[in-house]
C-alpha cells in the first residue's frame, strides 16, 4: 500500500511512499466502516483481472458492495483526473477506471475487463451493519506467450540484465490474442509493431520448446493481416482488431507499414522454415510493393507525397519523410525480391533488382549532400535520422559507407533526432546489419537504459529524455506505459544480443 508524493526530482513529479505492507492492510478490522479508498502498488506493470478477496463475518449482507477501481501504468496517469478532456483526438474511454457493484453475498470479486497496470486505487462502499474485510488482492494475469526461457539473464552488469529483464515482460503482456501493441491502449494489431515484436519473439524463445507457440502468434497475425486486404486495391491494413469468428475489422492504412509486409513475411520464413505460409502469402507480399512503387514519381525516380496516405516513420515532430519514405520503398521491394527467389516465384519480381538501381541512384543524387555526407529531405533540405537509417537499410547509401553515416548520426547533437523507441529500433536495426556491436550496445544501454533508471519496468511507447510529459496524444496519461514496438530488438541475454543481422 503506498501514497502518491509530489516529488521533483522524480519522473514525472510524482514518487511512491510505502505506507504498509498490504498484509497489514488486509488484517485490519475496520474496513466494513466505508467508504475507504487506498492505493495498491504491484511492483511492475501486470495485465490480467483485478480480484479481490473477501472474508464476511456475519450476515446479513444489509447493501451492495460498490468498489470503484482506478488503473494506472505510471504515478502521474494515477493522479490525472480520468475526467479531464483527452486532447490529441483519443478517446477518454482509454483510461481504465471502472466500477463493479455486487448485489450479494460472496467472497470474490473479478473485474471483468482486463487491464494494464502497475498501481490500483480502490475505493469501496459496504454495508452499514454486517462486519467484513478484504482478506487479499490479485492480478489474475494474461498472455498467449508460452513461458520464457528460464534463464534470462543480462549481458556484462546489472543495467543489462535489467533492460533483459523488461524487455521480455513488455513483449509477454503484449502477446495476447495477437501481438497487441499496447495492452493498455490501443489493443490492437498494428504492422509496424508486429515487425519489431516478432523479430523479439523468435530470438527470445528459439531453440526453446516455446518456440512454436510463439511463431504461431506471428503466422496468426500475418494471416490476419492479408485477411484484411482492401478489396479495391489489395492494401493490407496498418492496424486491425481480430473478431473471431469473422473477418477482422481493420483500417489506417499506414504507407511505410504496408510496404514493410513482404519483410515480415521473410523474416517469419528465415526464423521458422514455413515456407507454405509464406508461399500463401506471397501475392499479398507482392502486392504491397507494386503498390508502393506506384508512389515513386517516372519522372524523376523519386518518392513524391500524393497526399492520399498516412506516412509515420516516427512521432518526431516537424520530420520531413521524403527521403525515408523512399528507403522504405527501395528496402521492401529488396526484401520482397528476396522472399521470392527463396519461394521460386522468379519472374514475378525480375524486374526489381534493375529498378531499385535506378531508385537508389536517383536517390543519391537528389538528396545525399556531398559536403557532409549526410541525406536530406524536403525543401529545407533537413538532416534527420529517419533519413540516414533509411538510406542506410535500402542500400542508397553505400555499404562501405554506411557504419561512419551509422557513427555520426549517433553523436550529432544538431540533426532532427528520435521521437521514440520505434525509430531507435530502426537504428538498432541498421547497426546490427553492419556489425555495429559496440554501437547498439550503447544505445541500448542509453536510450531503454534510461527508461529503467526512470522506473520502467514494461517499456514505454514514448519517452523523451528532456521531456517528461511528452505525448502525440496532448495527454501523457494517453500514452501506452507497455508497448509493442518499445521492445528493443538487440539487448543483452545470457551474453548475447537478441535480435537478427542481415
């Protein structure tokens, strides 16, 4: 049991102060006095049912038992009024406060919906004369994930094992009926997020007896995915919501995450060897990158910006994606040419390796600067990272090239940075097909380093070191305290990295 403490120095202003032990509190004799309300910490984040155990002393049971609970993934989301007006366009419906009446005699109570959360407020209603106490408090949890390795241990101190340690917790409370992206908010199954988690998954569980069961997840999700094409055009959604038995409900359909499917096709083919799964879903692999390449301008080889899509990259503010949004063009047609030559569907794609020359010249000559090296974007010229691990993983930049673009990104205080884990997994990822070690290393130790030395113990769909309160919602309460793409795809187990390099 703790108490919310205004504290400075904390993240987000707020600390934990221990006010019992919760055995303490369930031995007390004065509960049936109510209403009573107290604050339960549960020591890192947990999704699952919140149950309470009861123990009645004597009947009649003279009035409902009304117990309102509030949830909360951080101290500063506990303390945020859920009636506040949500900003960013979310729904306040997101927040998870809820409230359960009980009409008679029993001794346990369930929440019916699940739940994200590390902290529970409670605040109960009971009967006038009958005695009664709450002899127990549990989180029943939930995941599809079969049980980790036994041994998950970090790579060379403790803030490795640590990071080891939150990155398999933030990857189990994601893994539910798909890979959700957040099991908090949006619950749901996005493209660009099951591309990370997957990569996460068959590193963490291969050569174990989990392996299949987790595998399946990614096969469900793809399957799911190509379920869901547009029936005017073949686009595969960027997000969708499983409605077993029927079809799944789908939309937003993201340009970059849609061209990106081919890629996560042919990493499930490289980790599990299903190529009849890959070979069903070859077409709607190959059909995402025609769509893509549609996007590239005849004239001038360039990606250019229709307007008709949702372009992401990152939540960085003010970040022109030209540039990264031809590098995401160029890598997925490679991957997918790839996925088909390991499938024998040879001549469906022989005209990509001669096109993507074409894109990546273009490419170099349009916006490498031969001054300093770097790729810009848009008209004024902006340097970003989205941009250099773009052109650095599509091969515009050139490989011999790429570790010292990779190294001075790195260290360049004055470029247009990260705006979260989802591009700095995307560095992780280009580090790592270069051999980098040494660098992805340290960023991992810096960047999801730095969330655990600030209290995470699930890692956050946002973080900001100079910023606290950052969120692309206007509301850092909106903001998913366990997301799916926050899962860094190289940190240290057992004295290696997961993840893969290609």
């Amino acid at each position: 049991m703790v108490r919310p403490v205004r504290d400075g120095a904390a993240w987000q202003g707020w600390r934990a102060q221990t006010v019992c032990a919760a055995e303490e509190f369930f031995a007390r004799e004065d509960l049936d006095r109510t209403p009573w309300n107290a604050v339960f910490d549960f020591g890192s984040e947990v999704v699952g049912r919140l149950e309470l155990s009861l123990a009645p002393d004597g009947f009649p049971w003279d009035a409902p038992l009304r117990v309102e609970a509030k949830f909360a993934e951080s101290l500063y989301e506990l303390r945020r009024a859920c009636d506040a007006t949500p900003d960013g366009g979310l729904s306040r419906a997101w927040l998870q406060d809820f409230v359960v009446v009980v009409d008679g005699p029993v001794t346990r109570v369930r929440f019916p919906r699940r739940a994200a959360f590390r902290y529970v407020r409670l605040r109960v209603w009971g009967m006038v004369r009958a005695r009664w106490r709450l002899a127990g408090l549990f989180c029943v949890t939930e995941t599809s994930a079969p049980p980790p390795p036994a041994a998950i241990r970090g790579g060379e101190n403790a803030l490795d094992a640590e990071i080891a340690s939150v990155s398999v917790r933030t990857l189990l409370w994601c893994m539910q009926d798909v890979f959700e992206d957040g099991p908090k908010r949006d619950r749901r199954l996005w493209l660009g997020d099951l591309r990370l988690q997957a990569l996460s998954a068959y590193s963490l569980w291969r050569g174990t007896a989990g392996f299949s069961a987790a595998a399946a997840l990614v096969r469900r999700c793809l399957l799911l995915f190509a379920s869901a094409a547009r029936d005017e055009d073949g686009a595969v959604p960027g997000c969708l919501y499983p409605r077993d038995p029927d079809p799944p409900e789908a939309g937003n359909f993201l340009f970059d995450y849609q061209a990106l499917f081919g890629d996560v096709l042919l990493d499930y083919l490289d980790a599990t060897g299903d190529a009849s799964t890959a070979r069903d879903l070859f077409p709607a692999a190959l059909r995402q990158t025609r769509l893509a390449l549609a996007e590239i301008d005849p004239a001038t080889g360039l990606f250019r910006d229709s307007g008709k899509h949702w372009l992401f990259l990152d939540w960085k503010d003010g970040l022109d994606k030209t540039c990264g949004e031809h590098g995401v063009v160029v890598y997925s047609a490679l991957r997918t040419r790839e996925l088909a030559l390991r499938l024998g569907f040879h001549r469906e794609t022989s005209d990509l390796p001669a096109r993507m020359a074409k894109l990546r010249r273009a490419a170099r000559a349009a916006w490498r600067d031969p001054a300093n090296g770097y790729f810009v974007s848009g008209p004024d010229l902006q340097v970003s990272w989205a941009s250099q691990i773009w052109a650095v993983l599509s091969g515009i930049c050139p490989a011999r090239q790429a570790p010292s673009l990779l190294r001075r990104t790195l260290t360049d205080r004055v470029i247009v940075g990260t705006g979260g884990p989802y591009l700095c997994n995307q560095m992780l990822l280009a580090l790592m097909r270069f051999g980098m070690a040494r660098e992805a290393l340290s960023l991992v130790r810096s960047f999801w380093g730095g969330m655990v030395e600030r209290g995470a113990t699930t890692f956050w769909e946002v973080f900001d070191p100079q910023d606290p309160f950052r969120s692309p919602y206007g509301n850092p309460a909106m903001n998913s305290g366990c997301h799916a793409w926050s899962v860094p795809v190289w940190f240290p187990r057992k004295g290696r990295c997961l993840g893969r390099r290609r």
